[in-house]
C-alpha cells in the first residue's frame, strides 16, 4: 500500500470543488447574520428555498466533479482546488485547499446526497414544531452550517483543513443536540457529547503534532496528505522512548502516531470508551440523529483512519487496537441495543455497533470494506431514523416502543421503509447491508498480520446475529402485534407529510440496491460480470488493493454462515415478539441481573460518574468555584482591595478632610517647603 | 540706588507675613487681606527682578497680576457678603461643613 502512495501521482487542478463547501456556508452565513445580526426572520418557504436549494445545488455539484474525476485515467484519480495560503512560516505552509480523490469522492456524494434527503425530510419534520418562533430558521441555519463543516472535513487536502471540519462538524452536533435548550436535559446532553469529543479532539492534536514533528525533524515540514504518504517512509523506521507508565520500552512512531490519531477517531465515531455521548445525543431532532449522528459526523473517524491507511500499514500495533476496540464495541452495544424500549435509543446503540464494525475492518486492512459499509450504512441507518422519525411524528412524540405495536396498519407506507432498512442492516441478500458486513467480515476472517483475527470474525458474526435479534425486534414491536397504546393516540396516528415520506422512499431504494455497487466477485462471476466489485477497484487509487486469500467455495461458506447467524436472530425476534410474547415478558418481570445490566447499559454512565464526572464536579465546586474564584478572585482581589482601602481611609485619611480651608493651606504651605527644601538642599 | 538684594528681604518679609494671615487669622477678610499681601510681595519682586536686569517683561507681569487680583478682591469679597448674609458671620471656623 505504501509503494501505491510512494508512486508520483498527476494533480489535476479543478475550480469547481470550492462550490462544494461553498453553497451550505453561504445559506448559514446568511441565516446566521438575519437572526444574529438584523434580528429578523424569513418566511419558511424561503429558508426552505435557500437551505434545501444550497445543499441540493452542492449535490449536483458534487455529481459533476465525480464525474471529472473518473474521466481522469485510473490511478491518476486525484483533483486539487488550491484556494490560498492559510498559514505560511518559513518552509512551513497549510494550503486552504480541497482534495477530490476516490476515497473523498465517496464521501463527498454520501454526505450531500443523503444530506439533501434529509434537509427535505426537515422540511416536514421541523414544520410542526413551534416551540420558537426562530426555530425553524436556526435549525436550517445550524444544518447548513454542518454541512459546510463535514464536506471540508472530507475534502480537506491537508491535516489542518481536515481538522477544522473536524471541529466544525463537533460545534454543529453541540448546537443540534441541545437546539430544544430550554429544557435542561437537552442541553446538558449538548455538553457531554461537546466534552467527550474534546477528549478525542486532544488525541487527535496530539497526532497532527507527533507526526509533524517528526517529518519536519526528517526534513518535510508538511501537513498535506499527498506529501506526508511520500515523505512517511523517511520516518517509518523511527521510534520513540515512552514514559515508564506506559510500559516503558521503545514505540515505532508510526504506532505511536497511529494510536493518537485512533483515540481520535474513537470520540468522533463514538467506539469504547468514548461512546457514551451518542445514546445522549437521541435529545436532539430526529433528522439531525440521522444526518449527524448515524450517516456523516460519526463516520468521520472510519474516513479519517482510512485517509491515514498508509500509516496504519506500518504501525500493526495501532491496526490491532483498532481492530479489537471496533469489534469489541460492536457486540458491546448489540448487547444493549437488544433491551432498551426508546425506539431512537435502539438505533443509536445500533449505530455505534455499525461503525465498531467499520473500525473492525480498517483495523483488519480492508479499507474498502469499512467504506462501503459506510455508505450502506449510511443509507439505511438514515433510512431507519427517519423512519423512526415518521413514527415518532405519528405518535406525537411518544418514543417508547412499549406503547407501539400494530402500527402497520395505521402507516403502511412508513412500515414497508422501515422494513427495508431493518432487512438491510440485518444482513440478508440482496440488501446492501449483506455485502458491506459480508466484506468485513471476510476481512477479519483473513486478517493474518492481526492476533486472534479469528476471534474477532466469530465476534463480528455473533454481533451479526444480535443486530438481526434487536433490529427485527424494534420492527416487530413497533409495527406488529396490538396496539399498546391509548386509544386517543391510536386514533391519531397518521401518515406524515409527503416531504417526509418522498426522501424515506429514495433511502429506501439505495438501502436495497447499493450492495451491488461493491458485489464481489464471487457472485459476480455466476452473471459473468468482471470486476464487480466496482467500488473496491475505484477505491484501491487511495486505499490499496485488498486481496482475499480464500477459494471462492470457502467465501460462500462463510457468506452462507453468516446468513444463517442473520436468519436466526431474526426468527428469534419473531418467535419472542409475536408468537410467545409471555416469554420475554417473563425475562423482564424476573429481570435476572444480566437482563438488568443490559438494560442499564452495563451502568458504564453510572461508572463514569463516579469515577470521572463526579470528582470533576466536586473539584470544580469546592476547588475552582469556592477556592478560586469565591475566594481567591472574588474574595482577595476584588472584595479584599476594597476593605484594604476602607480600612486606611475610612478609618484614618478621611479625618485630613477636616472641613477647615486653613488646614488645607497648612497642608499645601508646608508640601511647598518640604519640595522647595528638597530641591535647594 | 537700592540693592537687589534689598528688594528680596522685604519681598519674603512681606509674603512670610501673608502665610502666617492667611494660615491664623479667622476672620475671612483679613485672610483675603493677607493673600493681596502676598500677591502684592510677588509683585515687588518681580518689579525689583525687571529693575535689576533692565527686562520690562517683569514690569508687564505685575500689571497683569494687579488686574487678577482686583478680579479675585472683587470675587472673594462677593463670597464673604453672600456667605455673611446666610451665615451672619465672617469667621472661616463656621464654614466647615464639607467634610468627611
């Protein structure tokens, strides 16, 4: 991978990738400036016109540089816009510039395309909402403003672009979460997920820095992508001494650097331990849950580590850790997913068992698997979200899938979707999802260079079984069976708006079909196609070709295994949610304590709060607030300044203001004399 | 012809008597008195200083002060009539109200 890199590759320059980023900023900027500046707010059907209107346009743009770029010969796939010098010292200069590649230009069309449908879906979801008068504005505004931030993350040429989306996409998911602010609990969600990110966002710095000061030492003070997967063999072989807390001993620096970009990665794409912000981050709209926090900002880590894929070639250490905390997060969070009642809690559990998925896949070297589980999963998470959100319109807010049930018949149309994405994340073909998981799962399976990598593929097919298990038992319980419910609710329940159920239609389509994007070859071959794994071939210019070594009889055993894995926890979800509902009922009333440590999620927030939340807190209150600023500020500086000067003066000086005009002169007289005789003496 | 030096004593004899008024005496009109005193004990060395070195600039900074003095008399005399009619007193000790 690192000779495909090291390869001189020709920069085409383009003027139209600016447009990309461009349109969605100019749509924010000018709501930002109506409603922070002028106070005013515009009619809805113009903030639909220039919202909705910048991001489609971005799409379409979006659309023609892809086609650019593949009317360029293979392998010299690559497309600058070089904009201007953001920061230049001495050798030193970070280019506000954006790169097109294969690997961004898959990003690119999922984030504007899947982002358009969900900017539509807005349209219908936020119109019933009247909570503020500017709210309709400011939540397309905050949108725009994600948008802008996600596609300069993607298109970043350098660390530094990137790292500014990075933190312009974490602002975003701030302000969304928390969008309903007035009631408290939203807020405070708002600032976990804002805080945990930090976390991540100081190891990712400290990754930009390691690695930087290691090139520039080398000789190739440089941030930009290209430059630094030309120079990183000049510093592959270094290593660094660590702190005896550590271990001691010597790190390749590629492991070293690899590590800190991972703990990165790890806040942003929510992988053990710093995925305790995404179940929190449910508190904000639906459609923001499904742009930001299932289709595009939480996957920014998998892209980022796959950016970074000819470093992690060289450090297999941080490959591992990779591998294991992915796959490790993903049967973690099944396993809560399986008993939470909160329908988006169910899906927001799901997501961060997705991407554990993906990072099982970057760490195992199939980094074309982790991004066509991406994009799949970007369809059909964003699908399954909105869908929920369709519910949740039906059902007037209510979120609890206890009190669903039967609801196929009410809303048939939001039912069928919702099928369709729960078949698709569950793994059963010809749905999209089959082939993404399947592609990881195989690279797992063949990962010799990672220890235990068995292991981790009977984890990724145990965790296969348990998404089909609690996926089938949302839809079960949600669309299936009595209504359990009141009445009244049931009486209204009804199909939503058609801006809503038109982008439910379209996921729904790509949900199903985007799997042939990436068939392999092995069901290529029975049609006769070559090369059908279209993706994987597009993507090896920047990723590197992935080659399975396994016959193609053992690849469909393991394709057939994996089926069944699926087919089991699916028709164990129907046989426990339809047809002998007492039994899990009975679960639930003994509540064992397994049942009840998955139902609290393994009381890690509780852990949490003991160990990190609650000192922090305490510190803050006694120390920083009654010690510091009470005390130190408020109390010596401000207040004990004060009383200092009362005390000398209100006490003393003030008597020398006798009232009497000849002791004033007596005063006067005698400064005179005592200035006159200093200076004649 | 006087010496210069003639002029300065009575000059700071003068002004010494000023100071010792203005700082003692309790009522307001001697005390403005006493500050003509010392005004007047400035002029006579300004005028002794012109003499001595044959510079009118001195000559021309009495008359100025001549005026300003006049100016301040008819001031600080208004003050004490006014203050006499509220107060039905001249002495400075009754004034002492703005204070601490």
């Amino acid at each position: 991978m690192v000779e495909a890199h090291a390869a001189a590759l020709t920069v085409t320059p383009s003027t139209l990738l600016r447009w990309i980023p461009l349109l969605p900023l100019f749509a924010a900027v000018v709501h930002g400036v109506m409603l922070g500046l002028l106070r005013r707010t515009m009619p809805r059907s113009g903030v639909v016109a220039l919202s909705v209107g910048a991001v489609v346009l971005s799409f379409l743009v979006s659309v023609v540089a892809f086609g650019q770029l593949i009317s360029l010969p293979e392998g010299q796939r690559v497309l600058v816009d070089d904009l201007y010098t953001w920061i230049g010292a001495g050798r030193f200069s970070a280019e506000m510039s954006f790169l097109l590649d294969p690997l961004s230009a898959v990003m690119i069309l999922v984030v504007t395309g899947v982002g358009s449908l969900i900017h539509v879906y807005s349209i219908g979801y936020m119109d019933d909402d009247h909570r503020e008068d500017k709210g309709f504005q400011r939540f397309f505004c905050y949108l725009n403003l994600f948008t802008f931030s996600m596609l300069m993350l993607v298109l970043g040429d350098n660390l530094l672009v990137l790292f500014l989306g990075w933190e312009g996409v974490g602002l975003c998911s701030y302000l969304l979460i928390g969008f309903w602010y007035s009631d408290k609990w939203n807020a405070y969600c708002g600032s976990k997920a804002f805080i945990v990110n930090r976390i991540g966002d100081f190891g990712f710095l400290l990754g930009i820095f390691t690695l930087f000061a290691a090139l520039a030492q080398a000789g190739h003070p440089t941030v930009t992508f290209r430059d630094i997967a030309t120079a990183f063999p000049a510093i592959a072989a270094q290593t660094v001494a660590m702190p005896g807390w550590l271990g001691g001993g010597e790190w390749k620096l590629a492991t070293l650097a690899g590590v800190f970009f991972f703990i990165g990665a790890a806040g942003k794409s929510a992988q053990i331990p710093l995925y305790v912000w995404l179940p929190d981050a449910m508190a904000g709209p639906t459609p923001v849950s499904a742009l930001i926090h299932a289709a595009t900002m939480v996957t920014a880590g998998v892209y980022m580590v796959c950016r970074m894929s000819f470093l992690y070639a060289a450090a297999p250490g941080a490959s591992a850790l990779i591998a294991w905390t992915g796959a490790i997060t993903a049967l973690f969070a099944a396993t809560i997913a399986i008993t939470q009642t909160d329908i988006k809690k169910v899906l927001a559990y799901s997501t961060i068992s997705q991407l554990g998925y993906m990072f099982l896949a970057a760490g195992c070297g199939a980094y074309g698997g982790a991004i066509f589980h991406l994009a799949t999963h970007a369809f059909f998470k964003a699908l399954l979200f909105l869908g929920a959100g369709a519910v949740i319109l039906a059902m007037h807010h209510e979120q609890d899938i206890d009190k669903m049930g039967g609801l196929r018949k009410a809303i048939p149309y939001t039912a069928v979707v919702f099928l369709i994405g729960v078949i698709a994340i569950a793994g059963i073909p010809p749905l999209s999802g089959f082939f993404s998981k399947d592609e990881i799962l195989l690279g797992a399976y063949t990962a010799e260079h990672i220890p235990g990598h068995r292991m981790l593929w009977a984890i990724g097919l145990v965790t296969a079984g348990l998404t089909s298990l609690y996926m089938f038992r949302l839809y079960f319980r949600t669309f299936e069976g009595k209504f359990r419910g009141t009445a009244d609710q049931l009486h209204h329940v009804h199909e939503p708006a058609k801006s809503v159920l038109v982008p439910l239609g379209v996921l729904a389509f790509f949900s199903a079909v985007a799997g042939f994007g990436g068939l392999p070859q092995v069901y290529g071959d029975w049609f006769g196609i070559k090369n059908s794994n279209s993706l994987a071939h597009f993507l090896s210019q920047t990723l590197g070709h992935h080659e399975v070594p396994v016959s193609h009889s053992e690849e469909l055993r393991l394709a057939g295994l994996a089926i069944l894995v699926s087919a089991i926890g699916g028709a164990l979800a129907w046989w426990l949610y339809l047809q002998a509902p007492a039994v899990p009922q009975k679960i639930r009333e003994n509540a064992g304590p397994l049942f009840r440590l998955l139902r609290e999620k393994y009381y890690v927030d509780e852990i949490f709060d003991v160990i990190f939340v609650k000192p922090l807190v305490w510190i803050s209150e006694n120390v920083l607030y009654k010690g510091v600023d009470a005390g130190l500020v408020d109390g010596a500086m401000v207040n004990g300044s004060a009383k200092g000067v009362q005390a000398v003066a209100a006490r003393g000086l003030k008597y020398l203001q006798s009232g009497y005009a000849q002791s004033y002169l007596f005063f006067m007289v005698a400064g005179t004399l005592a200035i006159v005789g200093w200076l004649v003496s | 012809m006087i010496p210069l030096s003639h002029v300065i004593w009575l000059s700071a004899a003068l002004f010494t008597i000023g100071v010792i008024g203005a700082l003692t005496r309790r009522n307001l009109i001697v005390i403005l008195m006493s500050v003509e005193l010392m005004l007047n004990a400035v002029n006579l060395s300004l005028v002794g200083f012109a003499r001595a070195w044959g510079d009118l600039g001195g000559h021309v900074f009495v008359l100025m002060v001549i005026a300003v003095a006049a100016a301040e008399v008819a001031v600080g005399l208004g003050i004490v009539i006014s203050l006499f009619r509220n107060r039905d007193s001249v002495n400075i000790e009754d004034v002492s109200l703005l204070k601490w």
